[in-house]
C-alpha cells in the first residue's frame, strides 16, 4: 500500500504567537539547543494579515 505524507508549511508574520515566534524569542536569548548537525530543513511561509 502507497502513503502519501504531506506536511504543511509553517506560517509566520507579525505579531506571530505559534511556534515561530517562539523559536526567534529563544534564539534571541541563547537558549536554544541544537540536536543533530544543524543541517535540518525547515519551510516556511511568511503571511500579513490586512
């Protein structure tokens, strides 16, 4: 049986309080963990609410 995973962009922007916000505050205060390599990719989408 064939699977197909699609995993969804993450979405950012101004005023953003999901995850991405989160990871820049903790980058920004030198508390972030490296796990691996750091060549892990990640996509992401900016997006601006009118």
């Amino acid at each position: 049986m064939a699977l197909t995973i699609l995993r969804l962009a993450t979405l950012y922007g101004e005023e953003d309080p999901g995850n991405v916000g989160r990871l820049m505050r903790t980058l920004d205060r030198g508390r972030f963990l490296w796990i691996g390599d750091g060549s892990n990719r990640k996509s992401s989408e900016f997006g601006e609410c009118h």
